[in-house]
C-alpha cells in the first residue's frame, strides 16, 4: 500500500515520542511516515504548512492529498488509519472541534511533564 499520511511529532517530547512508538507498532500495512518536527526533514515539512497552522504546536497529519490536521483533528485521523481497534477511538470526532482542541491544548501545553507509555 505505502505511505498514506505524514506524521510530524515533537521530537523532545516524551508524550510525543510514545505516540510515535504507539503508532509505528500499530502500523502494519506502513500507511504512516513518523517525522520529528526538529529532523532537517521535519522543518522541511513544516515550512510547507497552512498559514492558519504557522502558530500552532502540535501534532500535525498530512494526508496522501496533501491535506494538513493538527490538534485532536490529526489525532483522530491517526486513529481512523491505524484501523481496528484503534478507530473507535474516533468517536470523539462526535464532540465539538472547540471542545476536543481545548482539551487537547490543555493536554499539550503540559505535555512535556508527563512520562510516556506506548
């Protein structure tokens, strides 16, 4: 099949560095490419990203069409790939974007505290 989706982690980030673990080991068919924001490959990527993203930080998702999520949207798409059982997790797709991205906010801005567990 091949790579699918672009996945651009924080590389310094415990939390992150499991969610790329998580992801890579979930990823039988290889849909997903886990770059670190802070790799020459990771900037290049970035600099690539939609204005309206420029000041976000976070994880971003960059579909095979070139579309870019970030925030609890890319995470949901990382769910829907990773495929059963996995896509149940999208469910959260149902709460309202303001909510799921406060909350994901909230989650990132301390992100850098928490251990990792993939």
């Amino acid at each position: 099949m091949g790579i699918q989706y672009t996945v651009l982690i924080d590389g310094h980030c415990p939390v992150c560095t499991g969610w790329a673990a998580f992801i890579n080991k979930r990823d039988t068919s290889n849909r997903f490419l886990v770059v670190a924001q802070e790799t020459t490959e990771g900037e290049e990527v970035l600099s690539n990203r939609p204005a309206k993203m420029s000041e976000l930080d976070s994880v971003f998702l960059i579909d095979e069409s070139g579309k870019w999520y970030a925030q609890s949207s890319a995470v949901i798409r990382i769910l829907l790939g990773l495929g059963f059982p996995y896509n149940f997790g999208a469910i959260i797709w149902f709460v309202p974007s303001p909510i799921r991205n406060f909350a994901y906010d909230l989650y990132a801005r301390n992100r850098k505290r928490y251990p990792s567990n993939s």
